[in-house]
C-alpha cells in the first residue's frame, strides 16, 4: 500500500518536473552579446543621474554632521 | 493496479528519461546563445521584537511597534507610506498603520494578512498598498488581500526555504524572483503563479536577490561568498562577483540607480562595492563591527543603508572626487537600536529581534 503511494507520488512528481522543464525549455532567449551590450546600453544612458557612482559635493551631502550654530 | 497513476506510454523511467533529456536541451539551447564571455570582450558598473521606523536625515525614531512574537525577520514600507508590514517566527505577516498621532498605539491596529505554515522570511508590497507578496521557511512565496487577508495565488517550486524575494521594476511587468535554501533563484509570473525561469548556479543557500534597475537582470547573494548577476532575456548567468579572499557568506545585495554599481554586504562585517559591467571590486567598506546583515540603496540613489549584528544601522553616501567611482563615507546611524537588525526597506525602518 506504501509503496504503491509512494510510486504515484514519484511519478506526479517526475510528471511536474517535466512539465515545468518544457514549459523552461520553450521560452525565448536572445544572444548573451545583445544582454550584455542592452545592460551596459541602460547603465551609460543613467550613469549622470547616479549620485553613488558620480558622488554628491560635500557641501550637498544631506546625511553630514551638522554643527551648533552661534548667534552672536 | 500498480500504475495506477500513469497514462498510457508512461512510465517512472520514461518520465525521467525525458526529464534528462529536456535538462540537457536546456543547458544546449543556453550555450548555443553564449557567444562572447558577458561585458569581457565588448567593453569600452525582544525580548519583545519591535519595529522601528527612524529618519535617515536627523537620526530620530519617527515610530516604534512592538510586536507580540519574539522574531522579527522582515519588513516593509507601503508604497503610500501610510503603514508598515512585518512578521517573523510567528509565521506571519502584519499590517501596521503609520501614524504621527502620540496617542495612537499602532500595535492595536494591526491587521494579521498572511498565514504561513512556517516562519515568514521576506515580505513586500506591490505597486500599492493592497497586496503583499511573502516568502516563508515552510517553501512557499504567496500573495496577499491586505484588507481581507485572503490568499490571491500561492507560488511552490523550491525545494527548501525561501530566504528573500524582490518584484520586478513596475514598468517590465507582473513577475518577481525568489531566492532559497534549495540554491535556487526563481522567476514567477504573479497572475498565474507559474515559475517561468529558474537558476542553480549557487553552490549554497541564496539570501538575497534583487532585480537590475531596467528589470532585464537581476543579482543573487549567496552563502558561497559570491554575488552573481543572471540575465532574463538571456536566461543564464552572464556575471559573478566573487575574490578569493572573500570566504565568508554574502548576506544582501542592491544595485545604485544605474545599475552600474553592486553593494553587498558580508558575514565578515565588509560591504564591498562591485563594478556590474567589468565584475571587479571598486571599493571595499569597513566600519561594521559584526556582520553586515542588510544593505539597501535609497529610492532616489543618493545612499545606502546598511544594517549590522553590531546593532547599528550606518549610511553611506558618494563622495565626489576628480573621477569616478565615487568614495564612501559612512555616517554612523541611530546609536545602539537593541538588538540584532534583520531587514531594512527604503527610508530605514528594521525590525529589532532579540539575539
């Protein structure tokens, strides 16, 4: 009685993964040399809007110590 | 009688025959597509657990929920800003309402919305604050009704936990990816709950995924000590990020707003900073005096948070210099919030659990 059932659970099993892997296997996929230049296509296009990569002056710098101000 | 289960021409061994068979297919209709090494050749980037929510700028708590299990592991901002979610050991995900009013007590608010079988390792909104996505330890990612708490779809194809998850950008459409204990990373489409691609390059658990800036891409952190970058469109890994002497696990991953810069944080208290497109290391931060748990790239790019067992949470900012890449400083954040600090989402709210 077990090993019937577990028979049919490795065989819905082994019928999923196959399922699953045709449904992987028959997407659409495009060269490495096209994903690669679009990836570096996006990150030249958005390079000057980066504050992290092209830094932010000092001056700017929202997260700096402020110091005490004195009124004279 | 014995074969109850199959039709006809099948059996356990054909199926599994196929099975080799469409794996191999797999790995041949990838390769034939692998016509330059990526970037190389074409180049010319508590004992109550609470949750606190503080602002980045004056370094005050804004908000502070305690929460009635003892571990919290993840959180998340709604995308109005109106409310929080959280959740943990309990095997749950809560909804808290933000609020400023000092006598509100928002623990009594809150709103229980996912229901695991086991604990909740990684929950966010999607574009609004209707639907939360949630990944748990019990091998299931699964989408939420914030107000009816009611299940929309159920997503099962990891073998092991699910350790993180992260949507796709809004404008590239209706799919997330999920990272697990099974060293996996899985792509859903989130309407029909079918995983569409999937990847196991990782010789070890993934703690973290996180989607390129244009969606095409997305990067993993992993217990092996590598990050790595797979593109969508290609289907494969086209980068890893990894140094020999990097030995210890990769705990989270961002990408600066172009795309063109990788944080990561380490169990071995480093964040190192990777250039995506060269797959080289640009910088190298220390400053956390244990490991660096969480790292996250503010919305509008200007920093990054990272979130460390040293019970500090620490932002960093560009600095600018003659030429880039830009310098980091990092500005010591909150002093001692109490305990170990898990997740952090986008204006720095993380959830505190006891160590």
């Amino acid at each position: 009685m077990s090993s019937k059932v577990s028979s049919s659970n490795n065989i819905s099993q082994a019928r999923r993964t196959v399922q699953q892997l045709r449904i992987e296997a028959s997407i659409e996929r495009i060269k490495v040399s096209k994903a690669s230049a679009d990836l570096m296509h996006y990150c030249g296009e958005h390079a000057k809007y980066d504050p992290l990569l092209m830094g932010i002056p000092a001056s700017e710098n929202p997260f700096k110590d402020k110091k005490p101000c004195t009124i004279l | 009688m014995a074969n109850e289960g199959l039709r006809d021409n099948e059996t356990l061994s054909s199926l599994k025959n196929e099975s080799e068979t469409l794996k191999c297919k797999l790995e041949e209709e990838r390769a034939k597509l692998h016509d330059v090494e990526p970037f190389l050749s074409v180049f010319f980037f508590q004992q109550d657990g609470k949750v606190i929510v503080w602002d980045a700028f004056t370094t005050n708590k804004e908000h502070a929920v305690t929460m009635p299990c003892t571990w919290v592991m993840a959180c998340a901002y709604a995308p109005s800003g109106c409310a929080i979610a959280c959740g943990g050991l309990d095997n749950k995900c809560s909804v808290y309402p933000l609020t400023f009013d000092k006598n509100e007590n928002m623990a009594a608010k809150k709103k229980s919305v996912a229901m695991h079988t086991n604990y909740l390792s990684a929950c966010s909104f999607t574009n609004s604050d209707m639907q939360i996505l949630t990944s748990s330890g019990d091998g299931t990612c699964a989408l939420w009704d914030v107000e009816s708490g009611q299940l929309l779809q159920s997503f099962h194809g990891h073998a092991a936990d699910v350790l993180c998850l992260d949507l796709a950008p809004s404008e590239t459409g209706n799919t997330f990816v999920s990272g697990g204990c099974d060293k996996k990373a899985m792509v859903w489409d989130l309407r029909s709950g079918q995983c569409i691609q999937s990847f196991e390059t990782h010789d070890s658990d993934i703690n973290s995924v996180r989607y390129y800036p244009s969606g095409d891409a997305f990067a993993s952190a992993s217990d092996d000590a590598t990050c790595r970058l797979y593109d969508l469109r290609a289907d494969r890994e086209v980068a890893i990020y990894s140094k020999e002497s990097i030995i210890f696990g990769a705990s989270s991953v961002d990408f600066s707003l172009s795309g063109r810069l990788l944080f990561t944080g380490y169990n071995d208290y480093t964040i190192n900073v990777w250039d995506v497109l060269k797959g080289t290391r640009v910088s190298i931060l220390f400053g956390h005096e244990n490991r660096v748990s969480t790292l996250r790239v503010s919305p509008d790019g200007t920093a990054f948070c990272s979130g460390s067992w040293d019970h500090t949470l620490r932002v960093a900012v560009g600095h600018q210099r003659t030429r880039p890449p830009a310098k980091f400083i990092f500005h010591s954040g909150p002093e001692r919030p109490p305990q170990f600090i898990k997740s952090s989402a986008t204006a720095i709210i993380h959830a505190d659990s006891p160590c």
